[in-house]
C-alpha cells in the first residue's frame, strides 16, 4: 500500500519527462519506432482474429401427416414447401460459392508467391 500512496499522475510523468529529457535523440527515434512496430503487430493480429461461424443447418424434425391424405393435398403442400426449399439452396450454393473463391484468390496468391 505504500507504493500506491505516493503515486500521483503529475510525479509520474515529471520522471517520464526527466527520463525522456536525459536519452540520446536516437534512442527515442528507436522508442518511437519500437511502439510503431508493436502497435502494429497487435492492431493486426486483432484484426485478423475474425473468426466467421460455422455454418449449422437447420434441423428440419418429420412432420406428421395423417394416413389418409389425397394426392392434392400432397401436391399442395409440395408447392408450398418448394420455395422455402429452393431458397435454402440458393443460399447454401451462394455459401458454397463465396468460401470457393475465397480459396481460389488464396491459392492465386500462393502462386504468385511461388507456394
């Protein structure tokens, strides 16, 4: 507790000063350059730490239906269940597509590199 009881802000940086005041003009450029580079390195790493979900496809569970449907009813509910179906494998292909192209401009850039 007595390390903290004499700690005030204005003292700190009065030996901040003092200390910068004392070093050769190099060493601050070498300080300045050093934060510029560690600065950086966390900026980046917490910009890349994006992670995207993984998808989960929806769990569609059986429908009951009773025993003694007529084939209209059937096709009813076909033509009602269609559009809802096509629409989850558009947007499953557009997925599908979307993670494709990525690979390909990485593994172009891999080429380019010569990997």
């Amino acid at each position: 507790m007595g390390f903290f009881s004499r700690f005030t802000p204005i003292v700190a940086y009065r030996d901040l000063r003092l200390f910068l005041s004392q070093r050769r003009p190099y060493e601050l450029i070498f300080l300045v350059a050093a934060l510029g580079v560690t600065s950086f390195l966390i900026y980046a790493f917490m910009k890349d730490s994006y992670v995207e979900k993984e998808y989960r496809p929806k769990i569609i569970y059986v429908e009951q239906w009773p025993a003694d449907r007529t084939d209209a009813q059937i096709e009813a509910q076909q033509k009602i269940d269609a559009p809802i179906k096509a629409k989850a494998v558009a947007e499953q292909k557009a997925r599908e597509d979307a993670q494709r192209e990525s690979f390909k401009r990485l593994d172009d850039k891999l080429k380019a590199m010569g990997i």
